[in-house]
C-alpha cells in the first residue's frame, strides 16, 4: 500500500428433537455477524475454565475456546459427547489414558478419552505447554490471538490449511479476544476539564491518505479508544468506519480507517491471494473495502473462512 504522508486532518425430534436442534443453531446477527446459539451456549459454560488455564498455562483463553469450538463442533461432535474430547487430541506414545478410536487421517485412529469435558481442558493445556514443539507459542504476546493462530497452524496441531484462519473468525466473530485481559484496552476517559483540541504537534500517529482514505498505522498497546481521542474522533465513529464492535482489539500494525471504506478496492489491485493468519476482515481493511462487499464479489457467505492460497476478487 503507497502512503502519501498527511501534514493535516480531522478527524462494525423426531420433530421435537430437530426442533430443538435447529433451535441451538439458529443463528442471530450481532454487530453485523451471524452467530449461533450453540456456539455462544458453548462459550458461556466453559469461558471460566479457559481464563482460569489462562492465567495458569499462559495460553490465550481466546484461543483455548476457539480451538474447543472447532474442534469439538462446540461440544456436539460424537468425539466430544461421547469421550469428552473437546480438542482432537489423539493417543500419541506418551498417553496411558482411556482410549476410542476412530476415523480421521486412518481409518481407526486412537483419540484419547476423558471421563469429564474438564478433563480435556486441562490436558488441551498441558498438552500445549508441556512439549517443545509448541514452546514458541510461549514466547508471543498472550493477547496476540493472530500470531497464536498462525503458531498453532505452523507447528503442525491441525493439518486444515485454513486452521489459524478459522480460529481466527471464531475469535473476531464471537469476540473471545475479551477474555484474554479484563483489563486490557480499557476505554479511555477524558477528562472533565475540557481539554484543548488535538493539533498535529500533539499527535502521536502520522496519519496517511491512500487513494482517498486517511488512515493511521496502530502501534503496540493502541486502542480505537485512545486513537479516537488522539485525534478528537468520537470512538463509535472510529468503530463504525472499520467496521467493528465495542471492544475488538488492535495489534500492531493494523490499519485504522478515519473515514468509510470504499466498496471494492482500487486499481491496481484486482485479487488477493490468502495467506496464513489472514480472515476476510484484515483482508478488507488492507485495500480500504467494507468487508460485506469482499464477500459479495467472491459470491461468499459469512461462515466462509479463507484457506491458504485463495485467490480472491478484490474489484
């Protein structure tokens, strides 16, 4: 992305049974995106265990529900409710645990058993944290969910090409960042004196402008929040122009729009080829369009999740 540097600007049954499971299903709209009732079921009963293994293990509690949530179809796969697998954990040489077995890369792999949900949790963890072929997961930021993801992906926890991009979703979409720090990202308060408006001698950001769009780039511990008061933007606005809910947190690097994003990008840019980490949002914030519209060119749903090596329209 060109950047033409700013001197100046101001500025998301049977028929009782399958009653019931469409029920658990259905999905409902939050901020924009589709939720479902079973996922969000899920997520309310075992958040408390995964911020608990958070602050024991030190892996995001983020993605410990994130990987639950796709690995055991919150908790309705038959792994899950009939061995309290809610990871996908297999046997491996070490375990000594109950076993069942049964179809995934082979016909009868051996997956291990749990004689409850909590079990699983607690061996997800030290399965994660025991062994040196995740260790480097434990050197990364425990709020950064993007590179935990993407570490998962690389050292071989799932072979799905999508996996980190699929977690990733599940966080964003379901906003299980929240759970990492209770007290991370808090909204910044003003204070009741009435400051002064910002001036660019005062701003720390450089704001630039890209084919239309001013825009800065967020460093390490940025929030919509503080940017917005940086430079005396309305926080609601900042969160409406890149398309995000109250809360969604900021890594370093992230674009952060000041104005609507356009309905496709540019020219030149024409398709994207999907790489690790990468979920149709961060893709629309990279070429400045709503992401509804990148879902509408490529004639995809909202359950879509981008896999490694998708070539994606862009205009």
């Amino acid at each position: 992305m060109m950047r033409t540097k700013l001197s100046s600007c101001k500025y998301n049954d049977i028929l009782p049974f399958c009653c019931a499971l469409l029920f658990l299903f259905l999905p409902a709209t939050v901020g924009g995106q589709v939720r479902m009732k079973v996922y969000e079921d899920y997520i309310g009963k075992y958040s408390n265990i995964a911020v608990r293994h958070m602050v024991e293990y030190e892996i995001p509690a983020s993605i410990t529900l994130a990987q639950g949530l796709l690995e055991s179809g919150a908790g309705m796969s038959e792994l899950a409710r009939k061995s309290n697998n809610h990871f996908g954990i297999k046997c491996h040489r070490d375990w000594s645990g109950k076993r069942v077995y049964a179809a995934d890369d082979t016909p009868n792999d051996c997956f291990r058993r749990y004689d409850k949900v909590e079990d699983s949790y607690k061996d997800h963890a030290e399965f994660l944290s025991a062994g040196s072929r995740y260790r480097v997961l434990f050197e990364l930021e425990i709020t950064d969910y993007k590179a935990w993801a993407r570490g998962l992906q690389k050292t071989g926890y799932a072979t799905d090409r999508a996996y980190a991009n699929k977690l990733i979703k599940l966080i964003e979409d379901y906003e299980l960042y929240r759970y990492d720090n209770k007290n991370y990202r808090k909204r910044a308060k003003r204070s009741s004196s009435n400051p002064a408006p910002p001036t660019p001698n005062s701003w720390k950001h450089q704001p630039y402008k890209t084919y239309g769009l001013v825009y800065v780039i967020a460093a390490d511990g940025d929030s919509f929040a503080s940017i917005a008061q940086e430079f005396g933007f309305k926080e609601k606005d900042l969160l409406k122009f890149n398309e995000v809910p109250e809360g969604f947190p900021l890594s370093e690097g992230d674009i952060v729009y000041f104005q609507k994003k356009k309905s496709r990008a540019d020219k030149p840019y024409q398709t994207h080829t999907v790489q690790i980490g990468e979920s149709m949002y961060s893709i629309s914030q990279r070429y400045g369009m709503k992401v509804r519209n990148l879902y509408r060119l490529n004639k995809k749903n909202y359950e879509y999740v981008p896999e490694e090596g998708d070539v994606l329209k862009l205009r």
